[in-house]
C-alpha cells in the first residue's frame, strides 16, 4: 500500500507541478522580444534626455566660466597697469642719483 500511495503521490504532484509551470510560465517568444523593444526604447529615451540635460549644465557652466575669466582678466589688467603707473610715479618723485 505504501509503494501505491507514493506512486500517487508523485503523479499527483507532477500533475500540479506542471500545472503551476502552465500558470506562472514566462510570456512568449514574441511577447518578450516586444517587452524588450520597449524596455529598450524607454531607456534611450531617457538616456538622450539625461544627456541633453547635462551638456546644458556643461554649457551653463562653461558661459559662467569665460565670463568668470574674463572679469578677473580685466581685473589682473587692471591691477598692472595701476602698479606700472605707481612705479612710475614713484619713479618720477625720487631724486635720482
């Protein structure tokens, strides 16, 4: 009795075994080659959107950058010429030997 109940018993659970299989099995063929499509398209999608946001940042940061240098271009100018015309000055006023 007991061999009959374990052939039972297996028979039985590969019964809900592929049962369960049926239910929970992966999508087709086609269905995940489209799932994957998809999936793909989003990701560029987002990847080119991730990328134009970040050379604007780039550019934003670049501008701020050449304006930055610019200013303490003129500034460094500026500051010379001013030292040049002190030395001069100072030059002028000394007595000379």
């Amino acid at each position: 009795m007991a061999a009959n109940d374990w052939i039972k018993g297996f028979i039985i659970g590969g019964l809900i075994g592929a049962a369960l299989g049926i239910l929970y099995a992966p999508k087709s063929g086609k269905e995940t080659r489209e799932d994957i499509c998809k999936s793909t398209e989003e990701l560029l999608a987002k990847a080119k959107e991730q990328y134009e946001h970040a050379k604007a940042k780039m550019e934003d940061i670049s501008s701020h950058g050449k304006e930055t240098y610019a200013e303490k271009k003129e500034r460094l100018k500026r500051a010379i010429e001013a030292g040049v015309e002190a030395f001069k000055e100072e030059k002028a006023g000394s007595p000379q030997a």
